[in-house]
C-alpha cells in the first residue's frame, strides 16, 4: 500500500490513533484542544484521511472508531524521504551533516549513528 502524504495536523491526529489504537471523533478533539478546532472540523479531517487511505473506521454503537492503516515508522519513512528527495537530491553527506548540526547528540547517540554507517559499509563489502 502506498503511503499518502500527510499535512501537520494530520500528523498530530495519526499520532493521537497511533497512541490509544484508536480514537473518536471526541476522543481526537479532546486529544488536540490545544489547537482549538472545531469537533466538526475534526471529523472533516478524520473523513479526508480516510478517503486518502491512511486510516479507517468501525462503527461502534452510535460512533464510528478511527484505526491507523499505516504505521508511525510507515509514515516516517514517507516523510523523511520526500524531505531528502526535495531538499537534498543524491547529497547524502549534506542531509547527514544537517541533521547532525541541528542538534547536540550525546555520545550514546553518536555511537548509534556510527553502527549504522558501519553495518552500511559491512553491507555494501557483501554485496
């Protein structure tokens, strides 16, 4: 299954499903008061996130349920790679080297980035 785009504020509402499992229309609203939409605005956006396959509904009682069709990481992926694709085409060391100057990573971090760039050598010698 392709993986559609998501605006912010859907992002905020996948997160909100991704947490409990699943969520109301209520459920979601209360979840983002702090953006002070409209309940009715929210399920405008749940509708349209269904149509574009992101997630999907059952009826339970007299309220439908909203489940995520994609994964946190599914939706990751997506993001970040039309990111790269957009801001860093074939540049490689230039988003590496932006991510890493954008914030302090702690040694433990770093030790983590090192492991991946050397299973990534391991993995190219084996090819």
């Amino acid at each position: 299954m392709a993986v559609p785009r998501l605006t912010e504020l859907q992002l905020e509402i996948m997160h909100v499903l991704w947490a409990r499992g699943g969520a109301t229309v209520g459920e979601v609203h209360a979840a983002l008061h702090a953006r002070r939409l409209a309940q009715p605005t929210i399920a405008t956006l749940l509708r349209r996130m269904e149509m574009k396959g992101a997630i999907t509904h059952e009826k339970q009682g007299r309220q439908f349920v909203y489940r995520a069709r994609i994964t946190e990481q599914q939706a990751r992926r997506r993001l970040v790679a039309e990111v790269a694709d957009r801001l860093f085409k074939d540049q490689v060391p230039a988003l590496i080297s932006y991510l890493l100057a954008q914030r302090k990573i702690g040694a433990e971090e770093l030790a983590e980035v090192k492991a991946l760039i050397e299973a990534k050598e391991r993995e190219g010698r084996d090819s």
